[in-house]
C-alpha cells in the first residue's frame, strides 16, 4: 500500500503541477453568469473586439530621465520603440528545472498607441500578453518583455514603469516570495515542534507531513486531470484552498488515529503493530469517515452556486477530499502498521501509564460541573457573536498591500490622469437592429458618461471592423478595485446608459470594476442559498450516522454558536477595533469552508468517543470524563497545528488575507477548546445516555470491559 502511494500518488502529483496552470481560467469575469452586466459586456468585447479571456492587460509609463516635459523628438523615439517592441517576439525563460510538459509561453506583444499626459511629463501605452498570469511561465514571459522595453527605451534617453494587471501581479509576488518562505518555514517548524512535544518522537513528527503532502498533492493532481478532461476550468485560487482544506483534514486524521494508535499500544502490550492498526483504523475510521462525508456535503452544496467559482470550487474541494479520506483509511494505517511501537521512538511512554494530566482533569470537572460549564461556554461565544451588530461587508480590495513598484507606478499616473486610466469601465454598445454603429450614433451616449461624477474622462469611441459594436472607455477618477468604484459602474453610470441609450441598441459595462459589482452580487444571493441548504444536508448526514435525533441537534447548535462566534469576533477587531469599512465580503464562506467543516470533524470525534464510552457499564457522567481524557489532546493538538496554519495568513499585509487568517486561526481554536472538548461534553453530561435517543449505545458488560477501564472511571458524580 505504501508503495502503491508512493508511485501512483507522487506520480499523479507531479501531473497535476505540470498541467495545473492549463486547467485553471484567469480572471473572474469568466465565471458570471450570462444574465449579469459584466458577462454580457465580456461577450461583446470577444465577439466585436476580438477580446480573449487569457490576455493581460498592462500599461507601461515611458518618460524622460530628467523628469522634463516630453517635447516632439522623445515623442517620435516612443513610436519608434513601441512599433520594434511590437514587433519583436518575447521568448519565455527556461531552466534545467523546468518539467518536460511546460508549456511555451513565447509570443509576440500587442502593444498600443495609449495616452500622454496632459502636462506631458509622460506617455502611457497599452500593452497585451497572453496566459495565464499565475503560470510561472507567463510571468517569466512578461520579465523578459519588461527587461527588453526597458532596455530599449533606456537607449533612447527615456524611463519606464509598468503597472495594472499582469504587472501588479508579478510584483506582489515577487515581493511576498521571502515573507511566504520564511512564514512556511517557521510554521512547519511549529507544526514539527509541536509533534514532538507531544509524542517524544521523530516519526511521529514527520510522517504525518509527509504522508499529507503526498495524499495532498495527488488529490490536486487527481482534481486537476478531472478539469483537464472535462474542459472545466478551475479559479486560479482553486488548487491553493485544495491545499489548505486537504493540509488541515489530513493533519487532523493523522492525529486522531496516532493518539488511538498510541492509546491502543498502553492497554496492549503484547499486542503487533499492525494488529493494534488494523483495530484502530477500524475504529477511529468510522469516525473519520462521517467526518469526511459531513465536509463533502458541506462542499458539494457549492455546486448550486450562481457563481462559477463557487460552482467549481465546491465539487472539485468535494473530491480531493475524498481522496483525502482515500489516504486516511489505506496510507496512514498501512505506515502505523509498517512502524508500529517504533512510530513513537525513542519515547519510552509506552511502557507506562500516562499521568492524567489537564485532559483528565477537565474530563472530571466536565462531568461534576457541566451546568457551569455550559453557562461559560454561552457567555464567552454571546460576548463575541455581540460583534455581528452593525456588521458590514466589504467589497473594496482598497490599496492595501506591499509598496511595489507597480503601486508607485500607478500613483505617478494618478497625479497626472484619472485614477482609473490604467483600468478603464468600458461601455460596450452593439446594434440589434443591424445598422451601423458609427461614433455619432453613441455620441449622446458618451456626451451624457462624461458628466456622471467621478468619470474623470471618456476615450474617444472605439467602432469595431464591421461596425455593429462600439467602445466607450470611462476613466474613473477612483481606483478601479476600490468600493467606490464598484457603486460608480453599478449605480450612476448603468442608471446613465439606460437614460441615454440609442435605439436599437444594447449597452452593458465591463473592466474590473463592474465584474466585481455583479460578483458582490452573485455572492450574496449565493450564499442566501448555500448556507441553509449545506445546513440541512449536514443535520441529515449527521442523523444518518449518529443514528439519534437529539445528538445532530446538539453538534448544529454547537457548530452555528461557532460560527457567529468568530464572525462576530472578526467584525469586533477589524470592523469596530480597527476602523476597517467591514469585514471581507468573503469571510463568512470562507469561514463556512474551513472553521465549520473542520469544526464538525472534531465535534464527530468527541461524539464518536462519547458513544464508545457509554456503551461501557457506569454512570453516563464517568463515560463523558473518559471520553474528553482520551480524545481531549487528540483535538487540542490538532487545533493548535491549524491554527497556527492559518494563523501565518495574519502576517500579510493584504487586509483580506489578514481577516482569513485571523478569523480561521480564531473559529478554529473556538471549535477545538470550547465547542468539541468543553460545550459538547458538558451537554452530554446533562442529557446521559438520553443524547443518542432514540436508539440508545447499548451498555456491554463482560471482564474485558472492567479490565480496560481506566481509572479516570472512578468520577464523583452530584
């Protein structure tokens, strides 16, 4: 079985890296539905224009060294280097490291004429690659561009600057590379320490990365292919939310059946290894799995999504699961199995009972005092779901983010020229009743954009070869991705077209600020949808496997207080706290995706131990202290690795990505220390046997139960 992984898994992972970038679609326009504005207006500019979905768009500052105004002859030298730079083929970079499948990303530029400024202190041109922005390949394509116009325009006296698109994307990464480096490193190194803090041991350490890493990257690899042969195009942030999910689960597995493993090891001594993993995974496997099949579910409602990102996302996260869960039940026992006792090496704990240390502790106060308990519980999640008062979305991306070279670019320009002249709306009018579309036709049009506010300028109209569609540039004097913008292109400037549109005409806003507009809005109906029917999958899947009607009651609440718990906690900091517009327009999925999925898997944990100990003799209230001792560091230890994960996602200094981390990193250690080893717990103490209602566990007796039975039975119960 390692083996078998080990070929087929790293073979099916290197697969997916090399063809990962031809299965993902840039941009976001793509993924609207047909009956929104944006999409419209894209399907104009392709059909008309020539438009294609794989272009990055950039614009390139040219001017003089010594900051004069640029006079006649620097004005002729630009067209001339501007007509051999469009002329001359970009060849892509490769090295000896690069696989033998990557694709060639060579082109020739398409380069425009652009703008001057009015105080003439510099010139715009417009320029167009091809690709994928994310591929390596491109972005290395549009290196070499930049190092040649550069160089050219430097040999006529002149310097340059490269924004918008393409160029901010490259930038932003380059300059995150060594914080990402670094970050990873010093959370891997947590992840390790962590590891061996708690089981004393190398093995234990390292296999349960490596062993995730390879499941994880066949799962992207496996989910890659699919989108390949089916021609389904992923989002660009696809194959990285895979990783995160499948890193976080597949952790979370790996624990719960190491402290099984190492549990199962104590009670037997002179049990085999992988005899001891076969009844572990066996055991701990159910339990893994329900908690799989409850996140896939979670997922898959993603796929009634209106939003194509969401509709892809879902059932693609949905199947590397899967494979996750694949992994779980086949890789990981078969290395317990291989390892056995030496898994924990050089620890020698297995050769003693452990101390009962602050699980136990906590599994006895659990059963004296779970009212207390409860009522604290309550208290801390009402205080931190208060944050959802006045609670906002925020749809802007804003100009936070590293200072690159491409930002300061683009604030020269915005000296000088509207804020959006590098990022234009661009009105796309097309003629239904067949006549031609000349510029007087839209002129009133154009005449009745201009004077919106905060339309700093109209370019003048753009009539496509046959004359049947027209283009009209908008230059806002907002920054493009900003919520300002997004209120502009949807409000004014739509109510404006609809007044002034000629007859026989259609007339539909496009660029980045419109697409994001009508994306605000797909996810807002979307998750008006999502959210209640991914809830009432959940409860149905849970009434499935817990076999009871009042236990999935109990794990819903416990999941939903989460929820609103760290949503409320994430508007309490950035929102009230930090004087942000509000919290991420993405947050709450996001927070759905991760904290309650895996907040579910530690609740079905917990309830799967609780079932398991309650089917011994004595007192419900004993099985409850039992069942937090045992499970109680499996869940801590794994919330923590999480956390700390997620965590490292605060240290950017995108604001959405701060909210990300510090949200997750927080609903996670909600859902592992309050949720599934204090709330949980404390009402299964109340209720007794009467939570599996109505098909109660079965109590066993019999000498092998009495002889197992730890000493943390011996609870006194009021």
């Amino acid at each position: 079985m390692i083996a078998l992984w080990a070929v087929l898994g790293i073979a099916v992972a290197i697969l997916g890296q090399v063809f990962v970038f031809r299965a993902t679609q840039p941009g976001n326009d793509g993924f609207l539905p047909a009956s929104y504005d944006s999409a419209a207006a894209l399907r104009i500019a392709e059909e008309s224009f020539g438009a294609r979905p794989d272009s990055d768009p950039l614009t390139v500052l040219v001017a003089r060294t010594d900051g004069a105004a640029l006079a006649a002859p620097d004005e002729r030298r630009i067209e001339e280097v501007s007509r051999r730079l469009a002329r001359t083929k970009v060849t892509m970079p490769r090295t000896e490291d690069d696989p033998p499948f990557t694709q060639d990303h060579s082109q020739v530029p398409r380069i425009g004429a652009g703008m001057t400024a009015p105080d003439r202190t510099f010139r715009l041109l417009s320029v167009e690659l091809k690709g994928n922005p994310e591929d390596p390949g491109v972005q290395g394509t549009y290196k070499a561009f930049r190092e040649q116009a550069r160089a050219a325009f430097q040999e006529a006296g002149l310097r340059t600057g490269f924004t918008g698109g393409l160029a901010a994307t490259v930038d932003t990464a380059d300059a995150e590379k060594t914080r990402s480096t670094v970050v990873g490193a010093v959370v891997t190194g947590l992840i390790v320490l962590l590891h061996v803090l708690v089981f004393r041991s190398v093995f234990a350490a390292l296999l349960p990365l490596v062993s995730v890493a390879v499941i994880g990257g066949a799962a992207v690899g496996a989910v890659v292919m699919a989108s390949m042969a089916s021609g389904i195009r992923l989002a660009p942030s696809t194959p990285g939310l895979i990783n995160v999910v499948l890193m976080g689960i597949g952790i979370d597995y790996f624990l719960f059946l190491l402290f099984r493993f190492r549990e199962q090891l104590r009670r037997h001594p002179a049990q085999s290894g992988r005899a001891a993993a076969a009844e572990v995974a066996g055991r701990v496997g159910t339990a893994v799995t329900s908690a799989a099949l409850t996140i896939v579910a979670a997922f898959a409602t993603l796929g009634i999504a209106s939003f194509g990102q969401f509709r892809v996302l879902g059932p693609a996260i949905a199947v590397s699961v899967l494979v996750m869960l694949l992994g779980s039940l086949t890789l990981m026992p078969a290395l317990l199995a291989v390892t056995g006792r030496r898994m924990f090496w050089p620890s020698k704990a297995l050769r003693r009972e452990p101390r009962e240390g602050v699980a136990g502790a906590l599994g006895r106060l659990t059963a004296r005092r779970p009212v207390a308990l409860v009522l604290a519980s309550l208290v801390l999640l009402g205080a931190l779901t208060a944050g959802l008062a006045g609670i906002r979305m925020d749809y802007g991306s804003g100009a936070d983010g590293e200072r690159t070279a491409a930002v300061e670019t683009a604030a020269e320009i915005s000296r000088a020229l509207p804020a959006g002249v590098s990022d234009p709306a661009s009105v796309l009018v097309a003629a239904k009743d067949g006549a031609p579309l000349g510029p007087e036709r839209v002129a009133g049009l154009a005449g009745a954009l201009a004077k919106v506010p905060g339309v700093g300028g109209v370019a003048p109209t753009v009539v496509s070869e046959d004359g049947k569609a027209a283009r009209i540039d908008l230059l806002l004097t907002v920054d493009s991705g900003g919520q300002q913008a997004r209120d502009l292109v949807s409000g004014p400037v739509r109510d404006t077209i609809r007044v002034h549109l000629p007859a026989g005409t259609e007339a539909h806003v496009g660029g980045t600020a419109s697409v994001f507009a009508d994306i605000a809005v797909a996810v807002d109906e979307d998750l008006k949808v999502i959210f209640p029917v991914a809830a009432v999958l959940i409860a149905v899947i849970l009434l499935v496997l817990l076999r009871s009607l009042l236990a999935p009651v109990v794990l819903m609440i416990a999941v939903g207080l989460g929820f609103a718990a760290t949503l409320g906690a994430s508007a309490l900091v950035f929102q009230h706290g930090l004087g942000r517009p509000g919290v991420d327009f993405t947050l709450p999925l996001v927070l759905f995706l991760f904290v309650v999925a895996l907040g579910t898997d530690y609740n079905i944990l917990i309830s799967d131990r609780l079932r398991e100990e309650m089917e011994r003799p004595g007192p419900a209230r004993a099985a409850v202290a039992r069942a937090v001792r045992h499970t109680a560091p499996a869940i801590a230890t794994a919330g923590l690795v999480l956390a700390a994960s997620f965590g490292s996602l605060a240290v950017s200094p995108h604001a959405g990505t701060q909210q990300t981390g510090f949200a997750t990193a927080v609903g996670i250690l909600l859902s592992a220390f309050v949720l599934s080893v204090v709330l949980v717990p404390a009402l299964a103490a109340l209720l007794g046997r009467s939570l599996w209602w109505p098909v109660r566990p079965r109590v066993r007796g019999g000498e092998g139960h009495r002889a197992a039975r730890p000493e943390t039975e011996r609870v006194p119960v009021g």
